[in-house]
C-alpha cells in the first residue's frame, strides 16, 4: 500500500503528462468537494483502499485539516493496516488479538517503542476510525472490548498536561541569548549575525504576551497588527479562527511592548528580507494573492488568486492562504506575513524549530556559567511561552481577585454575572481559547513551585552541624593514604 495526496495544481502543471484527464480530474474533485492534501491510501494496483478513503473523505466533511489532522492520521491508519495485513486481515476482519498484538509491537518490539503520549494519540486514531466502521454498518462491532470509559487500546497510564513555563529570568535568558544572540554581558554576539535577531525576539515577545499557540502567532499578518497604522502605546486586537485551535474563535490582544518589538523587526530586518524575494514572487504571482485593497473597518482582504478575484476576512484565511498572501511593497511584490525568512514566505513550523533549536544550543553552551538561570530537563518549546502567559496572567488575577475580596463590602456575596466578569480562571480559559474550563484548571498546581517547599521543608534534614558521611569517608581515605605511605 502507498499513501499519496491530493493535490490539483501537480495536476496543472503537467497537462502534457496527463493529457486530456487532468482537467476532467481537477473537475471531479471539485464536485466531490475533495480539498487539496486530503491522503488516499492505494493498493498495488493503484486503487483506493477502503474503508480508510472514505473516513478520511467523511472527516474532510467535516472540517478536518487536510494538511495537519489528515495527514497524521493517514500514517496511523497506513500502519495499522500494513500491520494487518501482514497478518492475513484487514480493518474489516481484525479481531482484539490482532489489536493488541499492533499494540504490543508499537509500544514494546520494535527498534524504537513509542511512549505513552505517543501511543495514546494513535490508539484514539484507530478507535475512531473503528468506531465511525461500526456506525456505516462496515462492522457488526468493535474489535475491542470497552472497560467501561477507557479507550480499550490505551496502555492505563493517566497523566496530566505538560506545562511547562518560564520564570522571568529564563525568558530573559531565551530571548535575548538564545534568540537574540547577546553574550551574557550583554553585548551582541558578532558570530551571530544573519540569524534575524530581531525577528526571534519579536516572536518571543508576541508569543508570550499574547497567549497565542505557535499555529496563531507565526501566522499573523501585516493588517491585523496595524502595522504602521497605530498610534504609539496602542496594542492591537484581532479575530481568531481559521488558524486556532479546533478553528473556535476568540479575540487575541497584543499589548504594545510586544507590537513595539514586532515594529523594530519590520523596521530593520523585514525590509531585506522581503527585498531579497521580490523578483522571485513576481515570477510566481499566478499562484499567489495577490492583495489590492486591505480594508481596515471591515477587516477584510480583496484581490486576486487562482485567476479570480476574492475577498477573505482576515479571520477566515486559513495557514495555508496566508502563506501564499502577498502585496505591493516598495521594492515590488512582498509577502503580508509579518514573520518571513530570508527567500522564502512566511515561515513554517519546522523553521522556526531551527531557530529554536539554534538558540537551545547557544544556551546550554554557557549553562555552567553562574550568571545563567538554572535549565530545565527537556528544550524550552515556543508553546511554553503559551503556558507562561497562562499563569503569570492567573497569578495576576488571583491577586487582585482576592484584593477585591478584602476590601467589598459584600465579601462571599458575588451576583452569577460578577463571577462570570471577574473569575480568574474564566477569563484566563477565554483568553486562551480553551474548549472547556477544565482544562484551565490545570494550571492552578503550577502557580506555586512546590519543589521549593521540600526544599524549606527539609533544609535541616540534609544538613547537620556534626561530621557527615561524606565527612567521615575523606578521613578514612585521608587515614589509609598515610598508613601505605608508612608502609612504603
């Protein structure tokens, strides 16, 4: 079996190759409504396997990203059913045992087991799948027997969310020594040059500030910053949609300082970046948008793609238009992506773990020097920044939540409506764009450090005025070292 996706404008660009059917192929994927990226998993006879195209059809349907969500889960099916089939089965005839053992073979045999997390995700793939098989009458039942709740493929292991944040100092250290290229003095780095200091530091201010995951922030555009449209000190707010999470909309703040950081990256940097690019875009402009009018009060796009004229709010441009969204700049057409790279459009994910990974390295080349702040076990990612924002913003709002509560008149008598204005962690679950206020919860375990209360707890336990083991060892090897010393 082979995994392939769609893709109409390989299709386009080759009409020599596929003569007369690649249009009548374009035209059939359009009345089916079938998205570009959407996976189709082929036979050796190059034929669709079922029921797996369907599914994936089914959650194209249903608004599921071609390019992030589908792909994922067309290696997870494409593995579960090379597995199966080794075996003399298929989706339709596994049984538990077949489960189990795929299982077993992920998570134990081969070279390199996954984790728990890992496997976690992949078992909900394949229940899901399983699951959706059942209710199209593919499959009398389950190959899986429920405990109750439990996902029946999960490996019984509960964790809790991964957060993981800064403290002050640490963010210092990662924006303007790992990202920013400074020296520990604070002098910049003269080997550091060409890496867009500018750029990284300004991500890192948007990112923490904001609240924003690394999907939303390094996504932005020009438009709903206001760049070189707002007034000094003023902070910027826009819709979220298209690029958040589950596409549930929010409203993103920017306050000032950050956009001041973004304004000094455009300002400096940005402009030969985008200089560097331009003959190149106008070479490519058939397969770009190009953007005539940007609409302020409307918050809308207008001009030109794919030979036609459109118009998108700005909240409705998913990543992938907007990687592809340009306009008329002083040195000719450059991109509307605040955070670009050197040749190339808006930057991807993986781009931005180099950078990432980069400035990890420049930090732990000078961990041991006292003046670094302590390091954490596992890389700093761009999401902790997210996490950081979570619970700085909580504490704040804890604070003064409790501060109001001392000084009412009306202490332990909120109204419904005040509680829902002023709850700290209602307002930090929206703020985020969390699905459930549950979720939020989490982070309340986090807002005190509890290692540094063993540390207080016991930092008389450790410690002794009289001699110590160690103490104690040294003398005797001291004793032993002088006695062959006398024998010799």
């Amino acid at each position: 079996m082979d995994l392939f996706f769609v893709s109409r404008a390989r299709v386009l660009e080759r009409p020599k190759l596929y003569s007369g059917t690649g249009q009548e192929a374009v035209r059939r994927l359009d009345f089916r409504a079938l998205p570009d990226r959407l996976p189709v998993i082929v036979d050796d006879q190059m034929r669709p396997v079922e029921p797996a195209c369907s599914w994936f059809r089914h959650l194209a349907y249903l608004g599921r990203d071609p390019e992030d969500t589908l792909r994922h889960y067309a290696y997870i099916v494409l593995r579960v059913m090379e597995f199966l089939a080794e075996r003399g089965r298929d989706l339709g005839t596994a049984v538990e045992s077949d489960m189990v053992s795929y299982r077993r073979s992920r998570t134990e045999l081969q070279d390199v087991p996954v984790g728990g997390t890992v496997w976690d995700r992949e078992a909900s793939v394949i229940n899901t799948l399983l699951d959706w098989m059942v209710g199209q009458g593919l499959r009398r039942a389950s190959p899986l027997r429920a405990a109750g709740s439990s996902n029946p493929l999960s490996i019984g292991m509960n964790r809790d969310m991964d957060i993981r944040h800064l403290t002050l100092g640490q963010y210092l250290f990662f924006r303007d020594v790992g990202l920013g290229g400074q020296t520990l003095d604070g002098e910049m780095d003269r080997a550091f040059r060409g890496l867009a200091p500018n750029r990284s530091r300004a991500a890192a201010d948007l990112a923490l500030t904001s609240g924003m995951r690394p999907q939303e922030w390094s996504t932005v555009l020009l438009p709903e910053l206001a760049v070189g449209r707002r007034r000094p000190g003023e902070g910027a707010e826009f819709d979220l949609q298209e690029c958040a999470k589950y596409r549930k909309h929010r409203l993103a703040y920017v306050p000032s300082d950050a956009l001041t950081s973004v304004d000094r990256f455009v300002l400096i940097e940005r402009p030969e970046m985008s200089e560097a690019m331009a003959r190149t875009l106008e070479r490519r402009h058939r397969d770009l948008f190009v953007v005539v009018e940007i609409d302020y009060a409307r918050r809308r796009l207008r001009g030109r793609w794919q030979g036609r004229d459109r118009a998108f709010a700005w909240s409705a441009m998913p990543p992938k238009l907007r990687r592809v969204t340009v306009h008329e700049g002083l040195a000719g057409l450059e991109p509307l992506a605040v955070f670009i790279g050197h040749g190339s459009l808006m930057l991807t994910s993986s781009s931005w773990d180099r950078v990432r990974y980069q400035a990890w390295d420049r930090m732990t080349a000078v961990r041991e020097d006292e003046r670094a702040p302590q390091f954490p076990i596992k890389r700093w990612r761009f999401h902790d920044l997210r996490h950081t924002f979570a619970l700085r913003l909580l504490d704040f709002l804890m604070r003064r939540a409790t501060e109001r509560e001392r000084t009412s008149d009306r202490a332990g008598t909120a109204t419904l409506a005040e509680h829902i204005a002023f709850n700290p962690l209602l307002i930090v679950s929206r703020r985020l764009g969390h699905s459930s206020p549950a979720v939020t919860y989490e982070y309340l375990r986090y807002l005190e450090d509890p290692m540094s209360y063993v540390d207080a707890a016991f930092a008389r336990w450790a410690t002794s005025d009289e001699d110590t083991y160690t103490d104690i060892a040294l003398r005797v090897m001291k004793g032993e070292e002088a006695g062959h010393a006398a024998t010799r």
